[in-house]
C-alpha cells in the first residue's frame, strides 16, 4: 500500500480535525468518551467546506497531468525562440522525439505537438501569427561567385597550355592561388555555405589533397610503378609524370551546378516540411528530392568531363572524376545542413588512402620491403593508376550516401535557420 492508503484508514487518524470529522459523519451514534471532554470545553468542530478546501492533493496532479506543459518546460528555450511551430517541431525531432512518443502527448504526430507548443507559448498579443517559412530564394551574389572557381581555372589552364620553362610554373602557381581564393569565396556564401557561415573547416586541407591527387596522382603512380619519376611533370600530358587537367576542369566547373543542385534540394525540401504532417511522411518524400539532386549533378558532371575531354584532347576519366565529384558534392551537402564530422572523417580516410597507396610503391624500393607494393601493383596493373581513387572515392562516396539518406530525410537537418540577432 501507499501513504496515501495509509492516510485514508480510518483507524488513523491525522489530527483533530479529523476526529471531528469522524464524530459528525456519525451524529446518530453518539459521540466517544474521548470527545466529550472537547464538546464540554465548547469546541467548535470546523465547518465541512473547509475540510474540503484543506485537502488539495489534486492540485499538483494537474500538472502531471499536463504532459505537454512538462515537455514545454523541459524545452523552453527552443519554444521561445521558435518563429513558427515547424522549427519546434524539427527541434523535438533533434532532440529524439519520434511519431510514435508524441502519442504519450495526445497527438498523432510531432508536427501536431508542436503546433500546441507554440499556441501555448506566452507571446505579444499584438504580433501577427507568423507565416510557413518562405523556401531561400536564388541570389546573384552567390550565383556569380559558385562560377568564378571554373572560369578561373578554365583562365590558367590556357595559360599553362600557352607558356614554356618558367613562365609556365608562374602560370601554374597563380592559377592555382587564384582558383582556391575562389573557392573559398563560393563556400563563404549561398547553399554550399556552413550555417555557421564560418570557415571552412579541417576537411579543407583534405579536400584539396584529393583534387591535387586528381592532377598529379595517376601519373605519378604510373610512374613510380615503371621505376620512376625521372623528373618534375612539365605540365603535359604526354610527359613522363603526365598531369589529368580535364577531371579538375570539369570539377571547377560543376561548382556552380552543385550549388544550384543544392539549392533545389534544399527549397523543395522546406516546402515538403510545410506540407508535412509526420516525420515518416516527410522522410519518404524528401528521400526521392535527395537521390534526384544527387543523380542531377552526376548527369550534368558527366556532360562537363566530355565537353573538357574534347576541348583539351585528354581522356576524360569518368569513372575517377565521377567518384571524385560525388564524394566532394555529398561532403558539402553535409556540411551545410549541419552534419560536418562523418564528412571530414571520410574525406580524411580517403586521402590517407590514396597517400598510403603512393608511399606503399616508394617504401618497397627498400632492402626486404618490396611485397608492401604487391596489392598497389596488382591494381594498376589490372585496371590502371586510376582504380585506386576510384575504389577509394567510390566506396567513401557510397558511405556518405547512405549518411546522406538517414540525416538529410530528418526535420531537425531542414529546420528554418534562426533569426539574426
């Protein structure tokens, strides 16, 4: 039994007032000799409205009764902030609240729940009752910025192609500054930003490495498989340290596909999150937008590897520039909703892939070292210098894509951004 069970028999109890209880819920049967001394001194039994009032236990049961007032407790700060009921709701999700627990609530979904957390959430009185956030609109800014990278470099690659001894190397080393200075910048701003709008992170210095692996990778694992380098590359492809310049064209050129991919994700996303009434109903419909986007940019990278491979007379190497691009696309795409760590950690294990592949050929050239290369030369000799970064892209490119697909389909990743203080 309880206390409370204890305090309701009758053979204890509480004070006084509950033996003049006793004593008048039972006028026919006389009063105990325990009580008349009290009736002689005159004491007045305390009147049964009283009684009543005295016993409030019900009061705090109201509250507990009251699960939503106890989430909205619990959750206050993002309550009072909320612009409209959808940002409590991508909040709740966040924080683990699912369909299926906002049915300890009374309701038949998170989105419903939010919506009476934010009716019940004190506000001016005079303020209007705000609108469903507005999808982020295309802006020239960021638009001119996403195709200054590929025209920059498109700029230094004639350049290089236009030049000899050292101009060539100045030509080279400018281009590169310049185009990196641009991609900077396209990052800072529009829907390849962080929404911190902070730097770019660790993943940077990673990112780069791959892209210069792009340039210089294969020719310098086919080189050093042959026995060499004998030299510098000299910045042609028919040298003996070739370099692929087609596969980074066509990437600093998709830049400003990818942003406009991401854009579309990210606008018919907020709208599905309107018209949502679950968060399984909104991950079944955002999931087809995300796979959509994805196979856009891969089409439209596809059509810029030939159109560079025809105008550089290169080959275009689709099946590395591809797993390249869908690696770098999925990364970014990441890392503007929110969810930066699982790229930089993979980005990282595919760079440090691709360097130990080098530096396993390097290292067997030592007394008793030489089986480290067998894995190494076993690939290029069977597909090629380029199925290590394709291997290594391709299956980093696939882990992202089913991360992808688990965070991008939540509320929480398309929540409405704060606004600016």
């Amino acid at each position: 039994m309880t206390g409370l069970g204890e305090l309701d028999r009758p053979e204890t109890p509480a004070g006084p007032g509950a033996r003049d209880a006793r004593s008048e819920q039972a006028p026919g049967r006389g009063t105990t000799p325990a009580h008349a001394p009290e009736q002689a001194r005159g004491a007045t039994p305390a009147p049964a409205p009283e009684r009543a009032a005295d016993r409030k236990p019900s009061a705090p049961r109201r509250g507990a009764a009251d699960p939503v007032k106890a989430l909205m407790h619990r959750h206050r700060e993002l309550c009072e902030r909320a612009v409209d009921p959808l940002e409590i709701a991508a909040g709740l999700e966040a924080h683990g609240i699912t369909d299926r627990t906002a049915a300890r609530f009374r309701h038949r979904d998170v989105f419903s729940l939010a919506e009476e957390m934010y009716a019940r959430v004190s506000r001016d009185g005079d303020a209007p009752p705000p609108s469903a956030p507005a999808a982020p609109r295309a802006r020239a800014d960021w638009a001119l910025l996403t195709l200054l990278p590929g025209t920059l470099c498109a700029a230094a690659l004639a350049a290089v192609h236009l030049t000899h001894g050292r101009p060539r190397l100045f030509a080279a080393a400018a281009g590169t500054l310049a185009v990196a200075l641009a991609l900077r910048a396209a990052l800072r701003r529009g829907p390849l930003s962080r929404p911190d709008r902070s730097a770019p992170g660790r993943a940077t210095t990673w990112t780069a490495w791959l892209v210069a692996y792009a340039v210089l990778g294969d020719g310098l694992l086919d080189s050093a498989v042959a026995g060499g380098p004998d030299g510098l590359p000299t910045g042609t492809a028919d040298g003996s340290w070739p370099l692929a310049t087609a596969p980074v064209l066509a990437l600093a050129l998709a830049c400003g596909p990818a942003a406009w991919t991401a854009h579309l994700f990210t606008a018919r996303a907020r709208r599905k999150l309107a018209a949502s009434r679950g968060l399984e109903d909104f991950a079944a419909a955002v999931r087809p937008l995300l796979l959509g986007a994805f196979a856009l940019f891969l089409g439209v990278l596809a059509a810029l590897l030939t159109l560079c491979a025809t105008v550089l007379d290169e080959p275009a190497a689709y099946a590395e520039a591809l797993t390249l691009g869908a690696l770098l696309f999925l990364a970014r795409l990441l890392t503007t909703h929110g969810f930066a760590y699982a790229p930089a950690v993979v980005l990282t294990a595919t760079a440090t892939i691709q360097a130990a592949a080098l530096a396993a050929v390097f290292t067997s050239r030592l007394p008793g070292c030489g089986f480290l290369a067998t894995p190494v030369e076993t690939l290029v000799t069977t597909w090629g210098a380029g199925s290590v970064p394709t291997l290594a892209c391709g299956a980093a490119a696939l882990a992202l894509l089913v991360h992808a697909t688990r965070k991008l389909t939540r509320a929480s990743a398309h929540a409405p951004p704060e606004p600016s203080r």
